[in-house]
C-alpha cells in the first residue's frame, strides 16, 4: 500500500475528530478490528480528551455487535491497558487516544494479545479487511463489562521490580507536571508508595490540554522548572496526554531530552542488574547511547522512528531495554512498551542508588556534551515530504547515509541529520546532532535552506 493511502500512521490511527477521524472511518475501523481479533475479550481504554468518550462508546458498540465481548477501563494510561492486555489475557486491546497530537485529534491504538502495539505485519491486515469491507459479521450480541482492577496490580509490579526501600530512605521531593493527562490516575499514587513528597501542576484531567498542551518538550515546561528551583526539589517530571512519555527536569530547573536521559538510565540497568543487555532505539537516538554501550560491551539495535518498530524488535530479540529521544523509555521486565510511570520509578532507584548524593544534573554532566536541535516543517503530503528527503540526501557528499527512515546523513564523524516524513501528522521532521554547537547551527540552516526550497518550489507549481 502507497504510504499515503494507509489509515495507520507510526502509532495507531489518528486524525481530526469529525474530518478525517470521522464516524464513519471509526465503525468501519472497528469492524476490521474485530474480524482480526476473531473471537475472545477486547479491552477498551481512553484518554480525557473531549471527544474520547463518544468515540469508547460507538468503539464498544461497534467491537459487541460483531459478537466480541467488551471489557471498559475507562480512562486509563495506555501503558496500564497494555499491562493489563498481557497480564489478563485478554484477545486485544483497544486505546482511544492521539497521545501528544493537539486536543482536535483523536485516534485507536489497537494492541496485540502480548500488550504491545500491533506489529506492521498485522496493521496491514487490518487495513485489508477494512479497504475491502470484508467484515466477519455486523449482528452479533456481545457483552460490555467493567474493568476496574487495574492500576493497583500494575503499581504492585512497578514496586516489585525496582529497590523501593532505596528510594524511600531518600524521601525524595518530586515536582510533576501531569499536563492534564491520564497518568494523574497512576504516577502521584505510585510516587506516594515510594515515600515522595509529590507536587502536581496541571494536574485537573482536562481533554484541551490547557496547561502546557498534551505534548512535554524542553522547550514547554517553564513552569515544572521554575517550581522545581523555588521549591527545591530533587526531580521534576512530565508526561504526555496518554501517559507513555516522561520528560525530566534536573533540581536545576533543566529540562533534558528524553534521549539524553534515557541513555544515563541505560547505563546504570547496564550496570546494576543487566550487564550487557541489548538496546533497541530509533534512527533518531542520540549518539551518546552508542557510546555508552561501547563502554558497557553493550550492542545496540537501530529501527524505523515509532514505538511499535522499537516494541517489535524488543520482542524479537529477547531485549529488554529499549527508548526513544521523545522520552519513551522501554523496561521489558514489566512490559516492552513505553511507559512514563515506570521510567520515574527506575530513575528514582538511579538517583537513591548514588552513595554519594548524587543529583541528576551532576549524573548528566559525567556522559559525553553533545548539542542537538529538532524542528518540523509542515507538509502537504507524503510525496512532498520525500522529494524534500532526496534533496537533502543528495545534498554535497556526506561520509554516511542510511534509508532505514527518510534519510540519516553524517557530513562528519561527531554529527548527524535526519529528515523524515512524520507518521502522524502532516509535517517533515528534522533532527541533527553534533559534538560541536557551531557545527550542527551550520548543518541545520543548510538543511532547512535546502527543504524551504523544496516546500516553495512545490507550493509555486
């Protein structure tokens, strides 16, 4: 299928609620859905935003009348459901959320019998059956229930696999910034087991996303680092819409890339309890992880941009580290997906592990500086997007380039530059990273000069 016709973008399938997230894409959606289930419970979660519960009810609807049983968890984080898909054997699970897009977006995140997103393979079918309208049957009877046991048994596990007491003697001080998302029914509860003093700012689950919106970037969260300084606190932390993503803030009020901080705490499971585990990471990852596993021994395992590509190869290879830059970090003892609450959880254990007090600014100092930059620029298409991805791939003479997911480009051995179609929004991304600043600011405005071509030369024609 051409990339522009499919209905799954990175990360399940989301649109505009009402335009090209419509009622009908919806039922037929999950008509499809139930077909390539077959048979057994389906669980159902949702986000807070406005349109979520009209969009539960006709999924449910929808998923009995094809004679499948309906079990609701209502508003729930999805790494929860995906921990409760496994955990309860149920035949799948459905997530109503766009996770960081802007509050007009809605979508369905199906997920897999093992509690992870479904693979590329399995989306295709899905988009067989929906293309060709080949429903199993449209007049069954099945059931809607209640599922409410799910967040305490996932808090019990998240206690089980970390040092708690560790963390509890240090009676840590944590500023989190809930953004009006889900998580607020899950992290301050977990935190509170672990002997926090827990501070929440946009806290109230609001489905406009009114605080900072539904997406935490360095770039957001001016109001976690300014509350993190004036109170002091040892850690602040945000979230996306849906609860997968964690982005922190050191105790000096600096918000760090995902990646950056993901590639410390792969370094301490490295060398705590997980000596020369496998890393499964994007295209995108920071090349700081690199150099860490080359001082741990350690390989790492590069995929397409998407949580499901990096899920999907965890579970291939048996790996239970995984993480993204965006601030999706993956823990395969509780589940291979992204999962805010846990991460918190494991970086706590990292902080309360230092013999000497160490803050998490001084732990960030110790890895390698590296400066990097990420920007998008809005697209009409996807064939617009690639034309832009060839001009920069063709762009003088780099000493690497690799196609794994638009085009990675290194015009040295201390830099590189990706550009690739987003997944789920009609947008080119951008990302660079250098060990010089001066460095990636040259090879960033080549770049974008050379893409703010391509997007006026096709808006001319």
């Amino acid at each position: 299928m051409e990339s522009e016709k499919r209905i799954f973008g990175t990360n399940g399938v989301r649109g505009i609620f009402g335009k090209d997230f419509e009622f009908n894409l919806i039922i037929n959606l999950s008509y499809s859905l139930a077909t390539f289930f077959k048979s057994g419970r389906i669980l159902l979660g949702r986000d807070v935003r406005l349109s979520s519960p009209i969009i539960s009810r006709l999924v449910s609807s929808v998923i009995n009348s094809a004679g499948l049983d309906v079990w609701d968890a209502g508003i729930i984080p999805t790494p929860c459901l995906q921990f409760a898909t496994k955990k309860y054997e149920y035949a799948g699970g459905l997530m109503i959320t766009a996770s960081h897009n802007p509050p007009e977006y809605n979508g369905i995140k199906p997920i897999a019998s093992d509690g992870v997103e479904l693979s590329r393979d399995d989306e295709l079918k899905v988009e067989e059956i929906f293309s060709k309208k080949n429903y199993d049957r449209m007049d069954g009877c099945g059931v809607l229930s209640q599922e409410n046991n799910i967040v305490n048994p996932y808090i019990e596990t998240v206690l089980s696999l970390i040092n708690a007491d560790n963390i509890r003697r240090r009676k840590f001080k944590v500023i989190m910034d809930l953004g009006n998302g889900v998580q607020g029914t899950v992290a301050p509860f977990l935190l509170q087991r672990l002997g926090c003093q827990v501070i929440t700012i946009n806290g109230e689950m609001d489905g406009t996303f009114p605080g900072r919106g539904s997406e935490p970037t360095t770039n957001n969260l001016s109001q976690l680092s300014q509350i993190v300084k004036d109170l002091d606190a040892d850690l602040g932390v945000a979230y996306d819409g849906d609860g997968d993503r964690s982005i922190f803030c050191d105790e000096m009020g600096i918000a760090h890339t995902g990646d950056k901080v993901g590639t410390l705490l792969v370094r301490y499971l490295l060398r705590s309890r997980h000596n020369g585990a496998e890393i499964v990471c994007p295209i995108n990852t920071t090349m700081l992880l690199s150099k860490v596993a080359d001082e741990e021994k350690s390989k790492v395992t590069f995929t397409k941009v998407g949580s499901v590509e990096v899920s999907r190869q965890m579970l291939a290879h048996g790996s239970i580290l995984g993480m993204e830059e965006n601030g999706g970090f993956m823990y395969g003892k509780i589940n291979v997906v992204r999962d805010g609450a846990m991460t918190t959880a494991l970086l706590l254990e990292m902080l309360a592990s230092s013999e000497t007090n160490e803050s998490l600014s001084q732990m960030l100092n110790k890895l390698p500086k590296t400066y990097q930059y990420k920007t998008k620029f809005e697209c009409g298409t996807n064939t617009i997007a690639n034309r832009a991805v060839e001009s920069c791939l063709s762009y003088k003479n780099p000493i690497k380039s690799e196609t794994i997911d638009g085009a990675k480009i290194w015009p040295d051995n201390d830099s590189w530059l990706l550009v690739r179609p987003s997944g789920t929004e009609p947008l080119l991304r951008l990302y660079a990273e250098s060990m010089d600043e001066s460095r990636l600011s040259s090879m960033v405005h080549e770049y974008s000069f050379i893409i703010e071509n391509v997007l006026r030369e096709t808006s001319a024609d």
